[in-house]
C-alpha cells in the first residue's frame, strides 16, 4: 500500500513537471560512482552514469545512490550534463554528502533517492 502511494506520488510529479516543461519527460536513472565522503566527487557530473552502482537506493538521506533525469540532462545517454544539471554537496552526519541542484538549463525536477 506505501509502494502504491509512493508510485502515485511519484507519477504525479513527472506528469506535473511535463506540464512545467511543456514536453513529455523521458526519465532514466543515473548511480552515482565514487567517495561519498567528498563533496567534489559528489558534486562532479563526471560520476553519475547510467550503470547500476551495485548500490540498495533507499531514500535514506546519508550518501549520495541516484536520481532521476530526463534522457536529453545526459552527454552520449550515459553520463548527466553539467550545463543541464549542475550538482552541489550537502554534508550529512557521519562526514557523508549527497546531491543537490547547484544551477543548470534543465527543467527536469531534481529527484534525488540516496542511500543509508
């Protein structure tokens, strides 16, 4: 029942962010790949990809997993774009960060889910 009201949350969203954009979004999910423990590597478009991290994305705010992009946020579909999507670091407890959104042209909701 949580599933089926977050799915409808998360629909919802990207139908009111299509609506915002004025074109159908096109989601992927991009992993992050490097030391969560650095801001710089967090913050750095060069480690968000399109392959899987091998990582459990909990939406448990300490470390930096995935997010959710629109395909055209992406150089190549594979890597995210940092004039689309341009990444900061939020420091978390125990000397972890994750992603937040520092500027860019996209208008694609940033849309985040980090790890435990």
């Amino acid at each position: 029942m949580i599933l089926g009201g977050a799915m409808i949350i998360g629909f919802s969203a990207f139908k009111g962010a299509e609506a915002y954009a004025g074109k159908k979004l096109d989601p992927v999910t991009i992993y992050f790949h490097g030391d969560e423990t650095s801001s710089s590597q967090v913050s750095s478009a060069f480690r968000w990809t399109t392959t899987p991290n091998g990582e459990s994305c909990n939406d448990v705010d300490l470390m930096a997993c995935s997010q959710v992009v629109d395909q055209t946020d992406l150089i190549s579909s594979s890597r995210l774009d940092s004039t689309k999507i341009q990444l900061g670091a939020t420091p978390t407890s125990g000397g972890n960060f994750i992603p937040s959104k520092a500027g860019g042209s996209s208008s694609t909701p940033f849309s985040p889910t980090n790890r435990g």
